[in-house]
C-alpha cells in the first residue's frame, strides 16, 4: 500500500488574507511507483511536502502512509522510518565523506549506526557509481555526485517514500536525466513511492505518473 490523500483541504492566513492552497484535493500514490508532481510556483508543492512529512497540518481531511494515518504517527517514527528527503542543494555535511554522511543519517535517526548500517551504506553507493569516492570529502565532488551522495542518504532508512524537492534545479541535463534514472531505478526495485516535485518537463518524462496540482486539487495526468 501506498500513500493516500482524501479531502485535503490547507489554506493560510497572511496580512489579514486567506489563501487557499488545498481545497478537497485527493490521490493515491501506489508503492513502487514514481511521480513528478507538478504546478505553478506558489502552487503548492513544496506546501505538499510539508504536509506529508507532518511539519504543518491539514485543515481537513487525512493522509495515509501505509496502514496508517499519518495523524497517529509520531514525528521521530515518521521522519527516521517511514519518509525520506532530498533537497534541490542537497544539504549534505561538506566536509563529511558519503559514506560518513549516510551514517551520520542514521545515527540521528536511530541513536547508533551499525554495522550493518556502514555494510548497507557501502552497498549504496557502489549502486549510485561513488563507490571509489565514498571516503572523499563531499565539497570535493560534482554536483551530480552529491545529489547521489544525498539520495543514498535518503534511502539508508529504507523508507516507504522518498519526497523530493527539485533534485535537479540546480544540474545540467546530463546530470538531470542520470538523477531520474536513478530515482526511476529506486522505485521500482525497493518499492519506495517517489515523489518528486519539479517544473522540468524533461525530468517528468522519466516518470510513471504525472501529479499536477490544478485549482486546488491534485490532478493525475498520466
């Protein structure tokens, strides 16, 4: 099972005028499926996200994760086991190695990371091609190589869903076409829901389904 959205309705209140964002917005999105989820800026992408990963709260409606609703999953629970993240300037420790980035990942998540912990790690990044680099200080690879290097980090929990806010904002389009591959390649192998928001029609194109937010709903296009 996958994650579910019904009714979502989000709306906020600034210098005395309220916008709506969300208004009975629903979708599924299926396990093992990737999506590119899509809008004007300001449209509420980035707002979805929040949603999703509890850092605001719907005005109605529920989302689920799984079996569960995401109103009676706990912050640490939902954060360390059940979502992932990756951010358009990655947000990596830049004098950190990739592999001590991923650990310290999950050290924050879980207390401790194992050795099956560093085992899975190393198995990461032999699978994103940086597995000659993983003792290599961040701020010394490509752009490309540190949006992987945050990927890994992402799935080292071994999440339900990966969120994904504008992984290739800032790559040129090799480098924008290798990361979806690879995000293509992760959704369909472990079965994570990848999400991805983006305002690249090239990016979406590696997609299985489109996700546009239209008039306050979330609209599937394909």
């Amino acid at each position: 099972m996958g994650i579910r959205i019904e009714d979502l309705s989000f709306s906020y209140t600034s210098r005395n005028e309220t916008r709506v964002i969300f208004q009975n917005a629903s979708v599924a999105f299926e396990k093992g499926k990737f999506y590119s989820l899509m809008g004007p800026s300001g449209s509420g992408k980035t707002t979805l996200f929040r949603l999703l990963s509890k850092q605001l709260v719907p005005g109605a409606g529920t989302i689920s994760i799984g079996e569960g609703n995401l109103e009676n999953i706990d912050i640490p629970e939902l954060r360390s086991r059940l979502i992932g993240q990756i951010f358009q300037d990655y947000l990596l420790v830049p004098f950190l190695s990739p592999i001590e980035n991923i650990l310290l990942a999950r050290e924050i998540a879980a207390g401790k990371a194992t050795p099956a912990d560093r085992t899975h790690a190393q198995e990461l990044l032999a699978r994103i091609g940086l597995e000659t680099s993983k003792n290599r200080r961040v701020d010394t690879l490509s752009g490309g190589e540190q949006q992987r290097v945050a990927i890994a980090r992402a799935v080292s929990g071994q999440p339900l869903l990966l969120l994904a806010d504008e992984p290739t904002g800032a790559l040129d389009a090799d480098n924008t076409a290798s990361i979806a591959t690879l995000l293509s390649d992760l959704a369909h192998s472990e079965g994570l829901t990848v999400i991805a928001g983006t305002h690249d029609e090239a990016f979406a194109r590696h997609t299985d389904h489109v996700v546009r937010i239209r008039d306050h709903r979330l609209v599937v296009e394909r």
